[in-house]
C-alpha cells in the first residue's frame, strides 16, 4: 500500500480549517492565521516527503540492505537508533518473536536462516513480517 498523498492533505485541510476556525473566534487576525497557515504548509510538504519515502521504500528492507553499515550488537541498540517516535512505539509494542524476526532480517540474515534459528516456518516468518508491515502502514 503506497502512500496516499491526496488522502494525508485532506486530513491536513480539514484540521488546518478546524484550527483557523479556533483562531477566528479567538479574535486572531487574518494576516497571522495566513502566516501560520504558511509555515504548517511547508512543515506538512516535508513531512509528506519524508513519510513518502518512508513507505513506499519498505523501512524494514531499507534497514536490511547491503549498502547500509550501521551494525547493531543488540535489539535495545536498534530500537535506540530509530528516530520515528510511531515507528519505535509500534516496534516495542510486537511480540518478541516478531522483534527478533527484524531484528535478525536487519542483520542480514534470510528468511530460512531465521526460521531455523527461531524454529519457526519459513511461512510464519513471512506472515509476521507481512502482519507489521500493516501495522506500520496503518500508523504512519
């Protein structure tokens, strides 16, 4: 499931009129709701930006990929390198068994190492990986 731009905009509007609504009852002038309405403009483009990216290239697989060097000894010292506060609290909420799924795919293991290490089947894997992509995708 792809980001869905147009969708995250009319949440933005409809908040964003809700807010200037507020701002109009409380006597705020026009000329600041159009400035503050600026600057939450720009703040929302690059936060669009960012979660773009986010999913649509899949940050598990991002996390996983040859090119990136970061080698983490532990889980707690994965989890403490992830800068997206949903992300984390979705990450602590899982089982175990799914943390250490990432945890071992973002080492660099395959689906089949995991499954052996963790006796679980190669499907079951799949699955639970599949299962907080979802998650992910839902909050972010």
């Amino acid at each position: 499931m792809a980001f869905n731009k147009a969708k995250e905009e009319r949440k933005w509007l409809n908040w964003k009129e809700s807010e200037e609504k507020q701002m109009r009852e409380f006597g705020v002038s026009e000329d600041v709701i159009e400035k503050i309405r600026k600057s939450d403009w720009t703040t929302f483009k690059a936060e669009r930006c960012y979660y773009e990216k986010v999913i649509s290239t899949d940050y598990i697989e991002y996390f996983s990929q040859q090119e990136y060097k970061k080698e983490y000894k532990t889980l707690e010292d994965f989890l403490n390198d992830i800068e997206n506060q949903e992300l984390y609290f979705i990450l602590l909420s899982i089982d175990k068994i799914s943390l250490d799924i990432i945890f071992y795919k973002i080492k660099g293991y395959s689906v089949h190492e995991i499954a052996q290490i963790l006796d679980l089947t190669e499907n079951a894997i799949y699955k639970r990986i599949q299962h907080l992509k979802e998650k992910i995708k839902k909050v972010l």
